[in-house]
C-alpha cells in the first residue's frame, strides 16, 4: 500500500515537472541590435595593357617590357543592421530557488518604495521598481527571472540601407604572371616579375637556343579570364636586319668558354661587343669576368689594366 502511494507521488510529481515544462514561458528580454557596413563590387571593365616601349622596331636584343593589369568596379556599400530577439529559457528546476528569493525581492521592493515616499522619490529605480520586477518574476511558476548568462536569441530581421555607390579603377602591375611571346615558329611563356616587367633578352634562353638569323618578329601576348570577363592585349615587335646579323656573334662572344681563355681574349670580347653597339652586354661580361677572376687578385689585375689599355674602359675598384 506504501510502496503504490510513493509510485503515485512520483508520477504525480513527474507530470507536474512536465506539465510546468511545457507550460512555462520564456523571459523575454531588451532586443539587441549589430550594426556593419557591406560593400558590393560589381566588375564593369577589365583590360591588360602591354607597354612594349616608344618603338616597335628592335634594335638591341634586352628590352623591359611592363604589363598592367586595369579594372573598373560599380561599389555600392550598405549600412546593415540585424536586430535579435533575446529571452531566457525556462527551466522549472530553477523555481527552487527563484520563488524565495522572489518573495524577498517583493518585501523588500515594497519596502523601498515606502522609504522612497518618505525621501522624496531619491532612491533610484532599481531599489523601487527593479526588485519588485525580479521578485514578481520569482514568484511566478511558469516564468525564470531575466538572466544576461542564460540569454539565447533569435535573428528577428535584417535591415540595410544603401549609403553611397562610387566608381572605382584600379591599375596593378601584372605580377609574376605569364606572357606567351610567339616567334620562330614556336610559342614561348615567360613570366613578369615583382613589379610587372617581362626582362625580354634574345640572347638568353629559350631564343638563344634557335637561328636567331631567322628570328625576324615576336608577338607578344597576355591573356586573363574571371568570370565572364576576359581581358587580353598583344604587341608585335620587329627584330630589325641590323640587330639580326649581331645576336649570333653576340651570342658566341658572351656564352662561349670563359674560363680556357686568357686576358687578351677577354679583353677583345668586352671590346667587341662594345663596338658592335651592345654596350649592356659588354658591361655584364666585363662584371662576369671580374666576378671570376675574384679568387685571383693578380689576374684580376691584370685583366682590369689591359681592359683600360686596349679597350679604354675605366672599371670602379671591384673591391670597393
């Protein structure tokens, strides 16, 4: 008989947990509000640039060529604010603790606000109104006291507001991107570097590796795709006949074995390239050349005064 009473309790208690569970309310609290600023950038134009220089014509086998990279956005930005609807769950647990407490809340709101009569309305409001607010809440079953640490919320709606909509161009180098040079009955890709500068050199690698007799023009070419934006641009240079019958020999004077000669051989080298009107070339061999004779200070020397006698070519201290 005991033990179906206490069964009964149990129950009765379990229902009445869920009955106040599914019953109790949420305590809504103050709404709260974020504020950010999104911009939207819509691509208008887009375009690449090659700027091979002043001439179309070649008449020295190094030239820098910059390549720039030119984009015209629609910006639109937009003042946001989404604002969240804030409450504190209910659990009836806390009801164990929340209605006596809640009851001395009241007692003691109740109190105040006599005192408050008395001093001429000076307390401030949370002695007057806010601890009757929480003790209400407190003595009410289905309700938990608002709790900032317990609070959950819920996006309750999204403004925006346009603030302002501007052009805006951008102009940026084409970095370490690719070039496709078409000449020789081949395709060539070199890259750009750093600041967007194709460092073109007939003399160099891949060029130098065919008859540079037969190279008579480049077309040069770059090409970007994004989206439904394609951007490309393209450049033909002439090699003239000039340059054409110097970049064999050119070639052989730079490239051919250096360190099997001898001082006079360099000498004539530097010399040689310097009458054929390639004085760039002829001052990076003169540096290669001091560069190898580094461990040699005798031959260094002797190579620096044969270059001043025979060539006339003053060269600063290598050791300064």
């Amino acid at each position: 008989m005991h033990t179906s009473y206490c069964l009964r309790l149990i129950c009765a208690a379990l229902c009445g947990a869920i009955l106040l569970s599914a019953s109790g309310c949420a305590n809504h609290l103050p709404q709260r509000s974020e504020h950010e600023e999104r911009a939207e950038r819509k691509l208008l134009d887009h375009q690449l640039q090659i700027d091979a220089g002043p001439s179309s014509v070649l008449e020295l086998p190094q030239r820098r060529i910059r390549v720039h990279e030119q984009k015209s956005y629609e910006v639109t930005t937009f003042a946001v604010t989404r604002r969240y609807d804030r409450y504190t769950p209910y659990q009836p647990w806390r009801e164990l603790y929340e209605v006596p407490l809640g009851a001395v809340a009241v007692v003691a709101g109740v109190g105040a606000n006599l005192l408050n009569v008395v001093m001429l309305g000076s307390l401030p409001d949370t002695a007057t109104r806010d601890w009757i607010s929480y003790g209400m809440a407190g003595l009410n079953p289905f309700m938990n006291v608002e709790s900032n640490g317990r609070a959950e919320q819920n996006l309750a709606s999204i403004e925006e507001v346009q603030r302002d909509r501007r052009v805006e161009y951008v102009n940026l180098p084409w970095i370490e991107r690719p070039v496709t040079i078409s000449a020789l009955d081949q395709q060539f890709e070199l890259l750009t570097d750093r600041g967007g500068v194709l460092r073109l050199n007939l003399l160099d690698s891949p060029f130098s590796e065919y008859d540079l007799a037969r190279l008579n023009s480049l077309q040069l070419s770059v090409e970007d795709s994004q989206g439904d934006s394609r951007a490309r641009d393209e450049v033909r240079l002439t090699v003239s006949h000039n340059l054409r019958g110097k970049l064999r020999e050119a070639h052989n004077l730079i490239y051919d074995d250096l360190e099997n000669g001898d001082v006079a051989q360099w000498v004539h080298r530097v010399k040689r390239l310097s009458d054929l009107g390639l004085e760039e070339e002829a001052s990076e061999l003169e540096q290669s050349l001091i560069e190898l004779t580094r461990n040699d200070p005798e031959l260094q020397d002797s190579f620096l005064k044969a270059l001043l006698k025979d060539a006339g070519r003053l060269v600063a201290d290598p050791a300064n």
